[in-house]
C-alpha cells in the first residue's frame, strides 16, 4: 500500500474510533446507516463518507504502536 493511501487510511481509522467512541451512548442497530462525517484527504481536499455510498467500505481497528511494552 502506497504511504499517501496508508495515511489517509491511519487518519480515517483515527477519526472512525474517535467518532464510535463519542456515540457509544447512541450505538446504531444493525442495518441503520452510518453518521456521515468528513475528513480532510491526502490528496487535498475533503472526503465524506456519503460520497462513498453504493460501494463497499470496510472500517477496521488496529492498534497502531508496534512497540512492544
């Protein structure tokens, strides 16, 4: 994975835990739609997860500190 897509997808990542985090309180129930949300793009401008409707999108968390401690 090219490093400009690896940080658009660190950043998104970020932001979806940060947002889940936030909501907890208002959890959505399976087949609800996602909050929509905007993020600023690598490529410059912004992307919304909206503009992203009819395809497959795919949310995964990791831990993102390979230290080991």
């Amino acid at each position: 994975m090219r490093r400009s897509k690896r940080a658009l997808l660190q950043t998104f990542l970020s932001f979806i835990f940060i947002l889940a985090t936030a909501l907890s309180a208002a959890a959505l129930e399976v087949g609800e739609k996602a909050p929509d949300f905007e993020l600023d793009s690598t490529k410059g401008g912004k992307l919304k997860l909206s503009s992203l409707r009819g395809k497959n999108v795919l949310i995964n968390f990791y831990r993102n500190d390979f230290d080991p401690t």
